[in-house]
C-alpha cells in the first residue's frame, strides 16, 4: 500500500499497517464493492494511541510491533473463547500443546478440570452433571467463565469462556405492534411529557383492542442534567439506569402520605399549566420544565418512609446493582454541586476511585441515596409497563431502544473511564446520504479493557435493561462488529474503524436475552459490512426493514416486491429520523426542508424526484390489490386508504414483527427529529399530532376512527 500523506516520517507504512491490524485497526475500509479508502496514518495512529498503544514515530511503531508479535506467539489463550451450544470445541482450545491443562471456574464458583478436547472431570464435590460422571465442554453451563491454562513449557494463560445458545429466542409467533417516542405520548394525566404510566395505558388498550403484541419506545437512559437538557434521548449520561423525568409521581406509593399538601398541590397546578400549554396552546415539549417538577414533588415523596416492604425492596435494588448504582448515584450529586461536565469537577473529583470522592460520598450520602431511590422508582414503573403488556395480552411486550453510546460528560463515561478511548468519538464515515460523514459525538468503549474485564459493562448493561423489556433494540448494532472512531478536534472524515470481538459480543448478546426470554432486534440501516446481515441472521437477532429503502439495488432498483423481502426482521413504513408516510405521500417532508435550507438540489427536482418514489410504491401497491379504491389524482390524494395499503404490504411480506409508527394512525406529517438540524428544528420537542397539527392527547388517540381503522387492517390479518 501506499503512505499515506500524513504518515510518520521514517515510518513503514507495512510496519503501521501490521500493527494496526493486530490491533483490531483498519487502514482502509470499502465503502462500496468497487471501491476501497485509504485511512489517514493520524486516525490510525490516534485510534493506537486511544487503545494505549505508541506509534508516534518509526522507533515506536517498531517496539509495538514486535512486542504484539511476541505476545500474540507466547499466549495461550485469547482474551475471549466462546462455546457456541452443539458447535465443537473453539479452535482455540484444540490447538493447544499437548499435555496442556485447563481448569474452569464457572461463575457460579465450581471448579472443572478440562481436557483440550473438550472433555470435562468435576471437582472432588461432584462433576459437572452431579452424577459422578464425566461431561463435555458443550455440557458447560451457560454463563460467563474463567478458563486458566498451564502448558508443559511452563507458559501459563486466562481468558474470559463465554458459553452461550446457537440463538437468541424468536419472537413467539407472528405480530403487530406500535412505534412510538414516549415523550410525545401525552396524556391528560402526565406532566407536560409522556410518562410510563402513559406507556403502561397504551400498552393495555393496544394489547385488548388491537391485537398488538408489542409497543416500542425510544431510549429511557437517564439523562445529563442542566438546562436546556440536550433532549436526544441517543446522547445519555447513563445507558445503564433510566431517566425518572419518565415517572408518574402521583404512582409512587408514598405519594399519598406527603405531609406537605399545599406545596404538593401547587406542584400539580403546575404541571397542569405545563401539560395544557402543550396539549391546547402548541408549546413545545420542555422537558427541563417537566424535571423542575418532577424533582420538586419528588423531594417531597421520598421524604415519607416507606414501609418495610417497600423498603427491603430497595435495599436488595441497591445491593443488587451495587457499585453501579452508587457511582451513578454519587455523579448526580455531584453534579449538583459542580455541574454536569465532570471534566470540569475538582481534580480530585474526576477519579471515581480517589479519595476525595470516597469523602464527597459521604458527605452527600443523603443525595446518593436520593438518586439512587430514582433509579429504583423508575425501575419499577418499567416493570409494571412490562407487566401491563403481558397482562393485555402482548406476545412481547415493551420494546426497549439502547442507544449506540453516551454523553462524554455524563456519569457513565465519569464511572468506566478505564473502559472509554479517551479522546475519540464515534461517528460514521462520508456516505451518499452525507458527504462529510458524522460525529455523534459519544465515547466508544475499548475492545481490549471489555475483553479485559470479561466483558462486565457490557453484560451488567444488558442485564439491567432485561429486567424490564420484552425486547431490546440496538441502535446501530453494527457497532457489535466495529464502530468509526473519531480523533478529537479532526473531521469525521478523518476517522477509521476498530473492530470489536463480534462472536463475544453476540455470544453475551444471546446468553443475556435467552436467560430474560426476550426478543432482540437490530437496527441495521445504511451501510452494513458484508456477511453482518448473516451473522446476526445465523445468531437469531431480527434486522430492520423500512419500506422506502427496500428496493432491488442489485438489480433494477424498482421496490422490492413482498414475497422477496426477509422474514427475521422487523419491518416498518417509517422511523422517528424518517417523515411520517403521510408527509412522505404528499411531499410535505420536502416542503419542510425547503423551508429550513436544508435542500441540496432545486425543490421542483426534489418535490419531483419524491413524487415519482411515492408513485412507484403506490403502483405496486395497486398492482398486488392493497389499494381498496385507487385514487385517480396525485400521491396523497386519499392518503389514509393509501397508509392503510402500505401496511397490507408489510403483512404481505413473511416479517416476523410489523410496526406501526403511531403518529401514522393520525396522520402526523412532522418528523420526531430532522437530521442535520439542531435549532432549525425541535428535534425530540414534538407531542402527537393529527393531519393539521394539533396536538392529541393519548385519551382522544385511542378513540381515533383514523387509528381504529389502521389497526383494524392488522388486527384483521392476525385473526386469519
């Protein structure tokens, strides 16, 4: 290969080039078939330095090498060896010297003794199967293990065993369910922003009424505080715990023992004005006013003692959730004190693990156990939407959103900064959709500190959110194979990919999801590596199909006809970064970014280009008998019989989940987020609303015709 222009004076670029690829580091990525980029020498160098490795200059480049060189060849085991369940023993184990011994402590304690062949002999207190008989490796319990090796030659190894399930569950059976951004679910009960009561409510009348087995929701990770608030629920502080901007307060049992009535009821006249103003006077969602609120009333209510139940239950929560919850907990006071940047914290703060914060948490204990509450209380509620769900009759229930990372100055980024590449970001690479690529701006986690650590964040993290979801999607789950990593102050463009330990991540994955019976699906739009498909196909994670992308790009690019489209996946008309169909059947979404200069060609070659996608869509639609009465004008013409037909195509196709975007069922033409804008437009802002934009509130929506209607195709088609 060539040097790149920026390559180390001095520097082979195959000396980087290898180095780089024993590290999980790309020099080049191939953004098409046909096509291949060349990384710039910085972000490779930068992307080494994030993962603690030196290749600032020749001399540095040279040592790293050689030295991975030398550990690749004198290790026994890799970091991570994962069992697949019926698969054969892992390569890894097989190879081994002859004579080499290994032992597996499992993790619930017991100590094995394993042949490299896979075969098993159990401790002085019983083997594997308790009968006093040898196992296998397959016969391993599922779980998270230590395997330790020891080699006749004296060399000695520990890797992290993960034995995990051929896949995750599938969904049971076929179903139909909603898509909706809660904060834009308001009631005439919920605080000027859709709570989880609000969720556990439409969950119950969509399970009955519907037929529906699901309802999806955006990410509910708890937020960085501050006003304003950045209201993206993808840039988190926590991924871990949720946000309880999200509860019912009036639901909280100590709500009714508040002794200060007066302050409490002022607080709901409050929130009454708050909720009006959006519902009946087009204000926008403002959650930091919504917050102000909540924490206010709250205060008050987690002054009342709970009752000894009440309070056993949190005590096995926190002791349950341990260290986690109380540096989450111990980061919201501090950034009480100090602001929501830790960056900026007294230096002594900074350190999770120094002293002065072992003093601070002390000090604040009070404001610890107050955010720790928090955290209890919306764990909760989440479980009792969960419950309302099944209790309706949902198949899956509640579909929870992880969002891809979090917020560089929040409390997870503070808690498992040895976990973080200190200095990258992670975005993604310049594509047909933007030529300059994207920074998300999130800290991605190292590959090598997971590994390290076996994989701890990531399970604790998967754990937590099972606890009260049907199913889990992945925002970007690429990011399970590799992510584009960032240098500060460089463009996206100036990124390159690390690879991460896909078969440990999926085995995790699978392991994780099986014990919850939950239903995994992986939000794979865009750009996706060749055989990612496959792999998340082969391992039971569903993909994301939207109408509009599903066209015969190998062939003749028309829409791709339903009997072609695949069956492990959820498939959709629209998203919350897409416009709403009815927008996107009448051209109001090129309207609205005309209106915002966001065009890149004249509008009559937009507003044209769009019509002639609608239309296309549309002829299909006639052609297979899903329009009842084809309107004779434009697209749009009779758009709720045309929304109603877009969705007699998805059940056509062999989907195992459709989903329905709520604000379809009204007709809604506003996107829930506009990407590219940031105050153009009030991205995450915006309540439900009808065809001509008013707000409409969760009481009214259930008893829309125009809903009713869409989920009568639906329910129809689940009853045959």
């Amino acid at each position: 290969m060539a040097a790149a222009p920026d390559e180390p004076p001095g520097t082979h670029p195959a000396d980087l080039a290898r180095l780089a690829e024993l590290h999980g580091v790309a020099t080049s990525y191939r953004p098409a078939p046909d096509r291949t980029v060349q990384v710039p020498a910085s972000a490779v160098t930068a992307a080494l330095a994030a993962l603690g490795v030196d290749a600032a200059g020749p001399d540095a480049v040279r040592a790293a090498l050689t030295a991975r060189e030398r550990e690749l060849r004198e290790r026994l085991l890799p970091p991570t060896v994962v069992q697949w369940a019926g698969d054969e023993p892992p390569a890894h184990l097989t190879a081994l010297p002859a004579g080499t011994r290994l032992r597996v402590r499992t993790e619930d304690g017991e100590d094995l003794d394993l042949d490299p062949a896979g075969d098993l002999t159990g401790d002085p207190a019983g083997d594997l199967t308790g009968r006093g008989t040898a196992g296998t490796l397959a016969d391993l319990p599922p779980g998270v293990h230590r395997l330790t090796a020891a080699a006749p030659d004296g060399r000695t190894g520990e890797a992290c065993l993960v034995v995990a399930p051929d896949r995750r569950p599938a969904p049971p059976g076929r179903s139909h369910g909603l898509l909706v951004q809660l904060y834009s679910l308001l009631s005439r009960r919920s605080w000027g922003m859709g709570d989880l009561a609000d969720l556990a409510e439409l969950a119950g009348w969509a399970g009955r009424t519907a037929g529906a087995g699901f309802v999806q929701v955006n990410p509910l990770h708890a937020a960085v505080p501050g006003s304003p608030t950045d209201p993206s629920p993808y840039r988190p502080s926590s991924r871990r715990f949720p946000d309880p901007v999200h509860l019912r307060v009036e639901d909280v049992p100590e709500f009714a023992y508040v002794a200060d009535r007066e302050r409490l009821d002022g607080l709901l006249r409050r929130a009454e004005r708050l909720r009006a103003a959006v519902l009946d006077k087009g204000a926008l969602i403002d959650r930091d006013a919504v917050w102000e609120l909540k924490r206010e009333a709250l205060e008050l209510v987690l002054a009342v003692p709970p009752g000894p139940g009440r309070q056993a239950a949190y005590d096995a929560f926190r002791a349950a959730h341990g260290q986690a919850l109380d540096d989450h907990a111990t980061w919201y006071a501090l950034a009480e004190l100090h602001g929501p940047d830790w960056h900026h914290w007294p230096a002594g703060l900074r350190d999770p693990r120094s002293a002065a914060t072992a003093r601070a948490r002390t000090e604040l204990a009070d404001r610890v156990d107050f955010h720790a509450r928090l955290a209890w209380l919306a764990d909760g509620q989440l479980r009792a939407a969960q419950r309302a769900a099944r209790e309706a009759g949902m198949s899956v229930g509640i579909v929870h959103d992880l969002a891809v990372g979090v917020h560089p100055a929040g409390a997870d980024a503070w808690a498992q900064q040895d976990v973080f590449a200190a200095g990258m970001s992670v975005g993604a690479p310049p594509d047909a959709f933007n030529a300059r690529g994207q920074d998300w701006g999130l800290p991605p986690w190292r590959p090598d500190r997971l590994a390290a650590l076996g994989y701890a964040p990531y399970r604790d993290l998967l754990r937590a959110l099972f606890r009260y979801a049907g199913a889990l999607r992945i925002d970007h789950v690429m990011g399970l194979f590799r992510l584009w990593w960032v240098p500060q102050g460089s463009p996206p463009t100036e990124g390159t990919y690390v690879r991460y330990d896909a078969d440990a991540m999926l085995a995790i994955l699978a392991l994780e999801a099986t014990r919850a019976g939950a239903v995994v699906i992986g939000e794979d739009l865009g750009t996706v590596e060749p055989g990612v498909r496959e792999a998340l196909q082969r391992r039971g994670v569903l993909g994301t199909s939207v109408l509009w992308f599903e066209r015969d790009w190998e062939g003749d690019g028309r829409p791709l006809p339903p009997d072609r489209w695949r069956a492990d996946c959820l498939a959709t008309a629209t998203t919350h970064d897409l416009p709403p169909t009815a927008a996107r059947l009448t051209g109001d979404h090129v309207d609205l970014r005309d209106r915002l200069g966001l065009l890149t060609r004249p509008a009559p070659e937009e507003h044209a280009e769009a019509a002639a996608d609608a239309a296309e869509w549309l002829a299909l639609l006639g052609s297979l008998g899903l329009l009842d009465s084809p309107a004779a004008g434009p697209p749009g013409s009779d758009e709720e019989e045309e929304i109603r037909a877009v969705h007699r195509f998805l059940l056509r196709t062999p989907a195992r989940l459709i989903g329905v975007w709520l604000p379809d069922g009204i007709g809604d033409r506003r996107p829930q987020n506009l990407p590219g804008t940031w105050d153009q437009y009030p991205n995450w802002r915006l309540p439900i609303a009808d065809a001509e934009g008013r707000p409409v509130p969760l009481e009214e929506l259930v008893a829309s015709r125009r809903l009713r209607g869409l989920l009568g195709v639906l329910r129809e088609s689940g009853r045959r």
